[in-house]
C-alpha cells in the first residue's frame, strides 16, 4: 500500500514456474556425458585425456571470445558450449593431433554455432559441423585408430598428438581399426560383447554402448531427452539390418553388430537428441529418426565410408525445420488427423 | 477390484504445478466486514454495464437493486450493504482504466439484514422466468470469466443438451473457494442444479470434481438427493483442468471445437459456486451482493476463505487480511492466470475468486534464454498449439502468421507454456500481447 510505503511489481500471469532453467538442463547432459569421457580415458589414456581436455577448451574458450568480440555477455554459463567440446572431442580419434583438435573446436563452434546466432539458432549440431571439417581437411588423421588398453596409454602420449601444425602425424605402428572398417575392408565382424563393453578401438567415447545408454537413460528419466529419437534411430537400423542379414548373412553383418559398433549408439543418444537441430514434436522426432537410421543404414553398407553417423544426422538437421514445416500438433477441436 | 489401479480420468497435456492449497483449504468460509464505503461498478461482467436506478444520497438497503441489466447481455447490480449511495462516479477497475460505479457508505448501526426480492418458484417457473430471474439477480461466472450466466445458459434452438457439466475442479494453486462452498453449500448447489436442469432441459448433471478434493467428493455424494440426477465424478489433478473444454474431454471424452461453445457437444457447463448462488439466491428473489473468495499467499497473514461484500476495496480487504511488508505482488484469481494489478484502490468485484500476495522470493525473475526446442511448452500446451513456434513469431511481430497458421486464437491464455519454459520466455504474456495488436489490425485494416 503507497502509505505503508509497499512497490508492487505489474506482471502479466502467470506468477509462478516449473523452476526448469536451460543451464540446468545443459549441467545434466554434462553430467550424462562425463562416465563417457571417463571411459574413455580408461580404455585410451593421456591422448584422449589431452583430446578431450583440448577439445573443450578450444570451443569453450571460442565462444567466450567471439562473444567478448561482439561486445554480448559471454554465454559459455548455459553450459552449452560445454556440451558441445565434450561431445566434439569424444567422436575423435584419440591420437589425434591436438592442432588439429583445436581447429576443429574453432571452427564448428565459431561456423555452426556462433554464425547462426549462438545457442537456439544452431541448424546443425557444432560438434558434428566440426568433426566433419576435420574429416574433410585431415582424412588420414580422422582415421588413424589407436588400440584400446594399450599396455603404456597411462605413461606415454602418442607422438602424432604433439605433431606441429601443418605437418604430417607419424604414429608409431600399433594402429588398430575400428570394428566398422576391419568389417568393410578385411569382412571381419567383431563380438557383440566387445562392442558393447568397449573393448575395441575407435573414436575415443563411441566405444562403450552400455555407458551411453545408461547417459542416455537418466537424460530420458529427467525429461531432458527425447527418448524417441534414438529409439527410432535403433529401431531403424536394427529393423533394416536385420531384414539384409535375412536375405544375405554373407554380405550383411548382424543386428547386434550394427547396433553396437561405431558412433551410431554416442549419435543416436547424445548427438541426434540436440533439442535446438531436431524436430519439436513427437512425431517428427520419430519421422528424424527414421531418416537418421536409414541414411546410417544405407552409408555404412553401400557407401564408400565405413561409417555414416555423422552425415546421416547432419543431414537430417537440415532436414528438421522442414519437418517441422510438415509435422504440426493436432490443436484441439479440429477433428481427428 | 481394479479400480484402485486405475487412474483418474482427465485430458491431455497440462501441467502440475504445486498446489498450495494446504493453508486455505481447511478453513471455513467467514463473513468479511463491511468497508466504510463500497465500490460497486456497473460493468462487472463481459458485456453491456448495468443502468443505475438510484440517485446520489438516496438510502438503500442491503440486497436492494441498484442497477438494471442494460439489455440481454448485460446484469443486475444490488447493494452489497445497507447506507447511502455517497455518489455515482468513476473508480478504478482491473483493466487500469476508469470506469463508472456507485459508490455506497454503509449505515455503521444497521443490523444489514439482506432484502428480499418476487421468488422464482422451481415447479411453476418457465424455462425464460427462469433465465430472466438469473440476469435479475446478477449472476455471471464466479469462476472468474464473469460472463453473464443466463446468456450461457439460453441453449441455441438448433442444439441439443444432453449434459449439464457442474465444474468444482477449481486447479488453480491457492484458491479454495470452490472447495470451501462444495463442502458448506451441498443444499444450495443441488437446489441451483435443478433449476439449471429445467432451464437446459437437460436430464442429467455431472459434478466433476478433482482428485484433491475426496472430502467434497465423499460429502457430495452422501448428501446427494435420491431424486437428483446428477453424479459426482473424480478427475485427476491437473492445470488447466478447470477450463471448460479441458474438463469436457476429461468427464466425457468430447472435444469442444475450434471456435466453437461446449453446446456444440451438447453440453453446458456451470462454475460450482454458480451454481450454489443460483440455488440460493433464486427461492428468495435475491441479487448476487457478496461472494466468496480466498485470501492467500506468503505475504498474507490473514489466510482464509471469505464471504466478501462485492465492492469492498482491495486497499482495506489487504489491510483487514494483512499484507506484509516484503509483499512485492499482489494478483486478482491465482497465480496461473490471475491479474496483477495496476492499482490497489479497484474493488472485489463478482469474478474475483481471491487474491494472492507474493514476497520477493516467489517473483525473483529469471534470466531469459534462447528457445532450445526443448518442446516443453509443446507438451504442456492443452490445446496441442505449438508454443515455440507462436513466440518466435510474437518476437518477428507476425501475428496475422500467428493466427491464421498457428491458432493463436484458440488459446485461452492459461499459462502453461510460460509455466515450463526452461528459457523463461515470457510466451503467454507474448500471445496476449499479440492477440491486443491482432484485434487492433483487423479493426483498422
């Protein structure tokens, strides 16, 4: 009351919130990523701790930059960009040269991300934008694998991590091959039981499926996920693999070893799942999917590439705003349909 | 044996905000005084304002008309005490425009008895004495639209009602007076269900009631008259449940159409605590001059369920309740769609069903974020509108887009997507915002 001296704030309804916050949000996929990254390191030592710890740092202190250059508040604190190192660093291979993790963490934060307008307007998921320059500039580098459980991963760096800039890596002669290439190149298949506790080499967080699952699990429990989409995607995948092995067991690897092998299970649960580049509606989460799992499908066994994760879902983040252009909730009272 | 496992009944998307019901909704309704002069105002419903029929310094007593219905759409106005009429002149109203009242300065030693008016008689009244006693005793929605009952109740000739819909659901957090006149005015409410299932011409009621009321659901159920044909039915606890089309589809499975009146399912739908004033105030020819409504909030020290003489000043309700010091919000109905106010010097009218005062720790803004498309406005949205989209429209100031592609114009503002938005935009206050520049537009093109 103005005599008792009280400032009464005019606010339009409603008065009070859920209490959700977007960097809430953002902490917890951190949160569900760091058992990742903490395999990770088990299974591949310093040099994916140096990828991983350089590849954050790149994006982080990218966007911190660009943001002070643009005279905007720094927006690192949504913990977006976090997400985006963490997850950018763990699709490298873990040998490879730091250089060259930092120009990729640059880049796809800076193009994908910055350019766009900064987090919400993102078309394409920044990790994957720079993951996909790296493997077009540095094509060797991108696929030199490192074993995993090697014997001195815990005392000595790889020397194509300290490669200088713009000069050729020279790795030591214990390369391995990722299950996906040893099955496209030299038709050798890989136990589904190694696949899924990640004993074999490949991309330094896409190795173990059951600790992204369970990543994926909590983010699902707590609403941060929309479960649908990697349950398209292995639904997809597991339904059109099954069918060629059917028709085919020669040509076409099993079920499990689609499923389990590669970045698709890291895809489909971390990097598919990016609220900002996928569909905003059930349904067109599901119709994402199904694309994403089909174009995995059809790159991994027909394409060049042993592998397709990261094109299939950077094609269908173009795709979602024209999913969402076609797929509308059913308002109410407008019948059926 | 199964129905212990079974869930309640209730419609799709919504949210569940907490209840905080817990302070109010044991407390017995109690008569609220009398101010030292009332305000009421002419237009306290949608539609035409009432026309005076007293004169500045006449006497009146209390429940005395004072003001005629201006046409169908339109009330009555009666004295909410017995005094003088001070002046008639302009006030204050929720809109934060002036807008003319009749000001009343209650006798101090008068015992305010209320008068009474020509009783409409159940068993010999028609179908339009009925209505024409509704509009004469000054009803319109307690639930807070303050739409004129009888204009709701005159069932167009080419429909068919089959159900009359008693709404006691009441989800707003904070308000209890629904609850409150359930369990004290079972005799008025089933009273007003008869006259307002003669007025329909309807065979049976539904009182749908939520599943955080079992004490009004057990209590209504056995006091339920065996001539009655009316049932009490349990939905779940959800917002915005208490919304007409909301708890169509919750009790009956029907989806009120785009643009369309809950008639078009053959059903018609009535505030709890309307109907409690219908069947109270009809057998004595009375008019509407006090409601209930509840007073809560952390800033309040007073909290209850009041019996409030329509046109009591919110500066002196605040001052008897007690607001505290740190209060920083005050707001008319609750805290989902309630109105903030724009001064405290407007009066209760017939569609407040409460104020809530908040302290600072309830109104701490929150910092905005971009939209992430997280969906969540998606899935609360009871009308299956995509929120998102509509805000980011509202931001380009593309409210034709908004209307015509989006349904903009199906929202009923309850708040939902502002509630869960992780990036707190401001999405409701955006829509209501756009539907004022939408109207403007399309009234000047």
């Amino acid at each position: 009351m103005s005599n008792r001296g009280h400032t009464l704030e005019l606010r339009s309804s409603p008065h009070i919130a859920s209490g959700a916050s977007v960097d809430v949000i953002m902490r917890n996929v951190v949160w569900a990523l760091l058992p990742v990254a903490a395999y990770a390191i088990y299974a591949f030592g310093l040099a994916a701790a140096m990828t991983l710890l350089v590849a954050v740092i790149s994006c982080v202190a990218t966007e911190h930059l660009l943001c002070r250059l643009a005279t905007t508040p720094s927006t690192v604190r949504d913990w977006s960009v976090t997400i985006t190192g963490l997850l950018y660093g763990l699709t490298l291979p873990p040998a490879l040269p730091l250089w060259m993790v930092a120009c990729g963490g640059i880049m796809g934060v800076s193009m994908a991300k910055f350019l766009f307008g900064g987090l919400g307007y993102n078309a394409f998921n920044p990790a994957l934008v720079g993951r996909a320059i790296l493997q077009a500039a540095f094509p060797a580098a991108m696929t030199s694998w490192t074993p995993a459980f090697g014997v001195d991963r815990f005392s000595q760096v790889p020397g194509s991590t300290f490669t200088v800039p713009f000069a050729a890596p020279v790795y030591d002669g214990t390369t391995g091959a990722t299950p996906l290439s040893l099955f496209k190149f030299d038709g050798q298949l890989t136990g589904t039981g190694d696949l899924l506790l990640g004993l074999t080499s490949g991309s330094a967080g896409e190795t173990c499926a059951l600790l992204i699952l369970a990543g994926g699990i909590y983010l699902a429990v707590r609403k941060m996920l929309n479960w649908r989409i990697p349950a398209a995607i292995l639904v997809t995948v597991a339904g059109l693999s099954w069918a060629l092995h059917q028709l085919a067991p020669a040509d076409y690897p099993p079920v499990g070893f689609m499923l389990f092998s590669g970045g698709l299970m890291l895809g489909a649960v971390f990097m598919a799942t990016d609220m900002v580049a996928s569909p905003i509606t059930h349904a067109g989460c599901v119709a994402y999917g199904v694309l994403i799992g089909l174009l995995v499908t059809v790159i991994r066994l027909w394409g060049g590439m042993p592998e397709g994760v990261m094109y299939a879902i950077l094609i269908a983040n173009a795709a979602s705003p024209h999913i969402d252009g076609l797929i509308q909730p059913r308002v109410f009272g407008t019948g059926r349909g | 044996m199964f129905s212990v496992l079974r869930q309640h009944r209730s419609f799709a998307h919504g949210i569940h905000p907490p209840q905080a019901k817990d302070d109010t909704r044991g407390l017995a309704v109690r008569q609220f005084p009398f101010a030292p002069v009332m305000i009421v105002p002419l237009a306290q419903h949608i539609g035409k304002p009432a026309l005076p029929v007293v004169r500045e310094g006449q006497e009146v007593e209390r429940g005395q008309l004072i003001a005629e219905p201006d046409g169908f759409v339109s009330v009555a106005m009666h004295a909410p005490a017995s005094g003088v009429v001070q002046r008639i002149a302009l006030a204050p109203a929720i809109t934060g425009r002036m807008s003319p009242a009749i000001y009343i300065k209650p006798f101090p030693g008068s015992s305010q008895e209320v008068s009474d008016g020509v009783p409409c008689d159940l068993a010999t009244a028609s179908v339009d004495d009925i209505l024409l006693a509704i509009q004469r005793a000054g009803i319109v929605g307690l639930g807070g639209a303050a739409f004129p009952t009888h204009v709701k109740l005159k069932v167009p000739a080419d429909k068919t009602i089959d159900t009359l819909v008693i709404n006691g659901v009441e989800c707003e957090p904070y308000l209890t007076t629904d609850h409150r006149v359930m369990l004290e005015q079972q005799a008025d409410i089933f009273t007003g269900i008869r006259y307002l299932l003669k007025v329909t011409g309807t065979a049976r009621a539904i009182i749908g009631v939520e599943a955080n009321k079992l004490d009004v659901v057990d209590a209504l159920r056995a006091a339920l008259p065996a001539d009655l044909p009316a049932t009490v039915e349990v939905v779940a606890v959800k917002y915005p449940q208490g919304a007409e089309k909301m708890l169509l589809r919750a009790l009956l499975g029907r989806e009120v159409p785009s643009g369309g009146l809950p008639s078009d399912v053959g059903v018609v739908s009535v505030n709890v605590a309307t109907a409690a004033e219908i069947g109270r105030l009809l057998p004595h020819g009375r008019g509407i001059q006090e409601r209930v409504i509840t007073i809560g909030g952390p800033a309040i020290s007073k909290k209850g369920n009041y019996r409030i003489p329509i046109g009591t000043p919110l500066r002196f309700a605040l001052d008897y309740a007690g607001l505290a010091d740190n209060a920083s919000r005050v707001f008319l109905g609750g805290p989902m769609m309630g109105q903030a106010l724009p001064s405290l010097d407007i009066p209760i009218t017939k569609g407040t069903s409460g104020f809530i005062a908040f302290t600072d720790k309830q109104t701490a803004a929150a910092m905005e974020y971009p939209c992430i498309h997280c969906a969540y406005c998606v899935d609360a949205c009871p009308l299956f509108l995509n929120p998102s989209q509509l805000g980011l429209l509202a931001r380009a100031g593309e409210v034709e887009r908004m209307a015509d592609e989006y349904h903009l114009l199906d929202c009923f503002e309850c708040g939902s997507c502002s509630y869960v938005c992780p990036a707190h935009i401001p999405l409701v206050q955006r829509f209501r915002a756009a539907k004022g520049l939408l109207r403007k537009r399309r009234a000047n093109p």
